[in-house]
C-alpha cells in the first residue's frame, strides 16, 4: 500500500500548499508533501541557469511577452519540440575516430554506439559509450600498453559535440522554426518563466534530469493553470500513479491557449472523470454564481444559507467603510475566515493598504508563504483552491469586469465563498451578472 509520505501534491503556489497542508489532516488524513512548478524548476536548474518568476498575467500589458507566452502554451508547440529532439543526433553530433596511441575507436563504431542508447540523454550517451571503448581497449590490450581512462575518453568524444550547452541548443530550436524572436532571455543567464519547462523538456534530452523515484503518487491541481509541456516534464520526472485535478472553467492565465482535448491526447489510455457536485458552497452561492457562468452539470449538496448580496456603494471611501462594517460583523459571527478578493494582485496590495490601519487582516500574494484564518485579502490568482466561509468581492463594477475572461474570474471569486458571499461596486454594476 502507499505510503502518505509518498504521495504528493503539486499546487500553484505555497499559499495553496499551506492550506491543503493543514486542512488533509483535519480531515483525518496524513500529511501529504507539497511542491510547485517552481519547486521543481529550481531542483533541476540549479547551477545550470537561472529563471525569473512568473508575472501576472493580468498586469503584465506587454503585447511581445503575452506573444510569447501563447506560443508556448500549446500542444503543437510540445510536438514542435519533440520533433526537434528526434533529430538531435545529427544536431549535436559528429563522431570521429577517436585514437590513443595504438588504440583507436573508429568513428562509425562510436555512431553505432550512439544509436544504441537512444533512449539516454547525449550526455550520458557519452559517458556509456566512454566505458564501452575503454573497455574495448582493455580487452585488445595484449602488450600491456598504457590505456585511457574513460573520463579521458569522454573528453574526447564531448569535443565531438557540436552544440556544447542546452542553452545553446535551445536557442537554435527557435533558429530553425524561424521565430528566434520567440525567445528572449530575462537576464543574463536568466530565463523568461515561459521557457523555463521548454528549456527543461530539451535539457532532459540533452544532459538528462534528477527523476524521482520516491513519489508514489502525483497529485496535479488546477490542471487548466500548465501547459502540455510542463506535464511532458513532470512525465519524465514522476513516472508514477498520477491524479489530476481541474475544471477549464477556471482558467486564470488569458495568455494559455490549451484546452482539455489537449491534456486527453497527452494522456490517452487516462480514466476522466468529471465531478459534478460542489462540495463548498451554500444552494444559494452556487445558483448566484450560474448566473455568471452557467455550468449546467455543476450542482451543489443540498446545504442552505443567506442569499448573496449585491451593493452599491457612492465612492471608494463608502466601500472602504462598508468592508470594514463587514468584517466587524464577521468577527462577531463565530466562523473562521473572511476572504476579500481583488481582481489582480496589485488591487488587492491597495485594498490591504486601505484597510490595515483599522483592522487585523492578511494579505495573501505571490510572496506569500502560509494561510491563515482571520481576515485575508487577496487576489482571484491567489484565491483559486481556497475557500473562505465568507467572501467579499470588491469593485464588481462594470469596467473591472467587463470581458468574457472576466466572466470566468468572477466566478471563481464568488465560488471561493462557503457560506457568505457579498459583491461591492461603485459606479454601474458588472453586467456580467
């Protein structure tokens, strides 16, 4: 049987992996570890490159990187890459006799070798074949001549690569589809968050990666939030039992353009099943919440409470103060958490700072490490996975919310809520709704 400590969790930041941390074993269950994307990125780059974090997608208004981003974002661009990696041996290398002494490995000998290990990465293709020719020295070695050692060797047949870094090579991927502009660098030896799971999936092909061989069960969460190339890697890296977890109803990044048709390829021989009760939310919450984005299999357990509210508000100063009403009152309630939800993380940092002053609260960002009950205020991004016995959403008004994406991030702001759930706005209200 599987152990718990075998299983783990991939979230989409700490916040989310705090929070499931504390609420599996209030449930009974034992605590299961948790990693993220980053997590994993920085176990296998380090001291091969750096990357920068990933921005916002909803602050980020650089048309260059949004292009960039969904390009990378789809399953064509993944077959694009294994394409590319099929054709390595004859990108990265040239073999020629390699000689020592009276000892000589002949050039088609070392290419028939290469070809043998196809199923390694090149690096370690080397390396074998290294041992096959010091080997084959050793056994011709009638006059007890001096033999290379097979690091020796190994030098030699790495003077043999024609492309010496991943980084190198994976800038010549972008040369040969004939987009090089799709590939920018953040820094000097610093990678856009974009490419950091491309660069991987190629890295794994050039040098190899740091498989695990612990985890016994992959927990993948929102599942609509990567693309089909970040779970190429992870099936590299985790070649275990793997649950994955989502709703495409949910996406968060505008710049992702996979679907779920996508991960079904991906995946083919997987079981899918879809859930169709929400567990979280009040009858009530759940029928306001349809009528931002109807979800016609989505039906709540039969579990009442008050309806949501909607209120105006004439200024931001009245919203202020209404929040802060809200969360005297909640304090007095008797339950445990309040979330106030801000469209991106930067309404959400202003929010905080208009109300800290007065009140004992939280805010969960980006940077954030743990979750606390209380008063936390915080972004959509931030919130997905959670859940709050109640929820205010701030500024549901018609210019914040406008789009069909927005559609899709109130709803998620309103599911948050298990219990109450209140939308403030000044000016017109959202027409979402």
């Amino acid at each position: 049987m599987t152990q718990a400590r075998n299983v783990t969790i991939l979230s989409p930041n700490k916040v989310f992996g705090d929070y499931i941390g504390n609420v599996l074993p209030e449930l009974g269950e034992e605590p299961i570890y948790e990693l993220s994307f980053t997590d994993i990125a920085e176990i296998q780059l380090e001291g091969v490159i750096g990357f920068e974090p990933d921005k916002a997608p909803l602050e980020t208004h650089d048309e260059s990187w949004a292009k960039r981003v969904r390009f990378k974002s789809t399953l064509n661009f993944m077959r694009q890459l294994d394409r590319f990696i099929g054709r390595l041996p004859e990108l990265v290398f040239e073999p020629t006799d390699y000689t020592f002494g009276r000892f000589t490995a002949p050039a088609d000998m070392i290419r028939s070798r290469f070809a043998a290990y196809s199923k390694y990465p090149v690096k370690r293709r080397l390396q074998m074949i290294a041992d096959d020719i010091n080997d084959r020295f050793e056994t011709d070695n009638f006059m007890d001549d001096e033999v290379p050692r097979a690091r020796t060797i190994l030098k030699g047949l790495n003077a043999m690569l024609k492309v010496k870094s991943t980084l190198a090579l994976y800038r010549a991927f972008y040369q040969e589809l004939g987009v090089p502009k799709m590939f920018v660098m953040a820094g000097k030896k610093m990678l856009e968050w974009s490419d950091v799971y491309p660069f991987l999936y190629l890295h794994a092909a050039y040098e190899g990666l740091k498989a695990s061989e612990v985890i016994r069960h992959l927990v993948v969460d929102e599942m609509q939030d990567y693309t089909p190339v970040q779970y190429a890697v992870l099936n590299l890296l985790f070649p275990c039992q793997k649950t994955i977890l989502g709703d495409f109803g949910q996406l968060i990044n505008p710049n992702h353009e996979h679907t779920l048709g996508d991960l079904r390829q991906l995946y083919g021989d997987a079981q899918f099943v879809e859930l169709c009760k929400s567990y979280r939310s009040t009858c009530e919450i759940i029928r306001f919440a349809k009528r931002i984005q109807e979800v016609a299999s989505l039906e709540p357990v039969e579990r009442h409470g008050e309806e949501p509210v909607l209120l105006e508000c004439r200024d931001r100063t009245e919203e202020i103060d209404l929040i802060g009403g809200m969360i005297k009152a909640f304090e007095a309630s008797g339950h445990a958490s309040l979330g106030i939800i801000a469209k991106t993380n930067r309404d959400a940092r202003a929010l905080y700072d208009s109300l800290k002053q007065k009140h004992e609260i939280h805010l969960l960002s980006p940077e954030s490490g743990s979750f606390s009950s209380g008063v936390s205020v915080t972004s959509i991004q931030m919130s997905k996975g959670l859940e709050f016995d109640q929820v205010i959403v701030a500024d549901a008004d018609s210019e914040t919310y406008t789009t069909g994406y927005d559609r899709s991030l109130l709803y998620i702001a309103c599911t948050r809520a298990m219990h109450k759930l209140a939308l403030l706005y000044t000016g017109e209200q959202t027409k979402l709704l």
